[in-house]
C-alpha cells in the first residue's frame, strides 16, 4: 500500500510551509517540516563552534545531538537536546548554515530515517526538497511549489519584517539565490521535481487557491479533506 504521505517540495520562500500546514488541518493529518531538522542540526553546529563548511566537524557535533519534532504543536516545534529551539532556528545565519550541513550525505541519511518513521502512523503532509524524490518516491501526491525569485524574496522579506528584523530586498534575494544554488546543485538528493510531481508556480496566487488544488489532488487519490 502506497504511503499515506503529500510531499510538498520546493524552493526557499515558495510557500511551502504556510501551504502544507494547511492541508494538513484540513486532511486532519500531521504536518512535518523537514527544513526544521535540518536547520536544528545546523543550530546545534554553529553552537559547538563547529564550521558547517567542515563534514568532520559536523558530524562530531552531531554525534551527541538530540533532535526531535513535536507532532501535537503540528510540527511547530523541534526540540534540540530538550530544548524548544523553534524560534532560534528561523534565523537567516542559520537558514544558510543548513543548506551547507544538508549537503553532508551522513546528515542527509540520519534525518531521512527519522522523516519515514513519520508516516509509519496517520497521515502526513511533509515539506522540504527531497521528499518526493528521496524521502518518499512513492508518495500517492506530490507537489512541486515554486514562485518567481523576486516573489519569493518579497515573501520572505515580509516575515523578517513581521519579526522585527532589518533586511533590504536585495539582501534576502541574494541570500535565497545561494541556497537555491547549494540546494539545488549538490551531489545528494539535489532540489528537483519528481517526474510525478505537479509543479504549481504559486506566483499571482494565493493561499486559499494553492491549498484547494492540493487538496483536488488528495481527493482524486481517494484522500477526503474532512473540512
Ligand atoms: O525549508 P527550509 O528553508 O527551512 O530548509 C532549510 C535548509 O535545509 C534548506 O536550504 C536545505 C535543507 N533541506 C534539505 O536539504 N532537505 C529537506 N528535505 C529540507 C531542507
């Protein structure tokens, strides 16, 4: 039997995580997002003092390091060593600290195999770049999500700006430019569409109509939203 799994893949500031949790409330499914274990492990590099350019050292501060997600916050909240590290992993410092620990294929497999024990359960709706093509080739729905590059650094620049935080437009362009490139261009699990994916450019388009093609998607695949 085919996983009960949507992944939703894409690049930086597509979307993904506002779209994705959404489904999953109206599916009453999980949402996981893989980006938070990827950027917790990143949190828990730079606190070591270990340089995420550097695999060895990488993978010694993770050795010892506890990472987990919280499925009853709806995947909001991820716990390093105990600790609630949600808001601290949602700095750009550390956004790009994990695009280049992601690259690590030790790193990669470690947090894969926590990402498929998610859908031994319920249903999931997981976001990231691999899950279509890695994580979950097998997924029944998969999803594409991009959106022009001036879009989605538009999007993101509203967020910082929402939290407080100082950032130009061209800074946060530049910035998702050079993760989409060290996503994009790895060797492992690089950021692509499945063959059977849906891409969906998201650009002119909001929320409410990006969830509702989803959810047409689950419901040809016999996946019912219950609201
Ligand atoms: O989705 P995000 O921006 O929170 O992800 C942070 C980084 O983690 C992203 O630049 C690449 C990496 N990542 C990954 O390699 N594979 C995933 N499934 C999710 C995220």
């Amino acid at each position: 039997m085919p996983p009960r799994v949507i992944a939703i893949d894409g690049p930086a500031g597509a979307g993904k995580s506002t779209v994705a949790l959404r489904v999953a409330r109206r599916l009453g499914w999980a949402y996981v997002d893989s980006g938070a274990m990827y950027r917790a492990a990143a949190l828990k590099t730079v606190e070591s003092g270990a340089s995420p350019d550097d695999p060895a050292a990488v993978l010694s501060s993770l050795a010892s390091a506890d990472i987990q997600l919280d499925l009853r916050n709806h995947g909001w909240s991820i716990l390093l060593d105990g600790r609630d590290v949600s808001e601290a992993i949602r700095s750009r410092a550390v956004a790009l600290a994990a695009s280049k620990v992601s690259q690590i294929p030790e790193v990669r497999s470690r947090l894969i195999a926590m990402q498929r024990r998610f859908a031994e359960g319920a249903g999931v709706v997981m976001e990231g770049r691999d899950i279509g093509t890695v994580v979950f080739p097998e997924a029944p729905v998969k999803i594409f999500l991009t959106a022009q590059p001036k879009e989605r650094a538009k999007r993101r620049l509203d967020e910082e700006q929402e939290k407080g935080r100082k950032a130009t437009l061209a800074e946060i362009e530049r910035e998702i430019q050079r993760r989409d490139k060290l996503d994009a261009e790895r060797a492992t699990s690089p950021l692509r569409p499945a063959p059977d994916a849906m891409v969906l450019d998201t650009t002119g388009l909001t929320v409410p109509q990006v969830v509702e093609r989803i959810l047409v998607m689950a419901r040809e695949k016999g996946f019912a939203a219950n609201r």
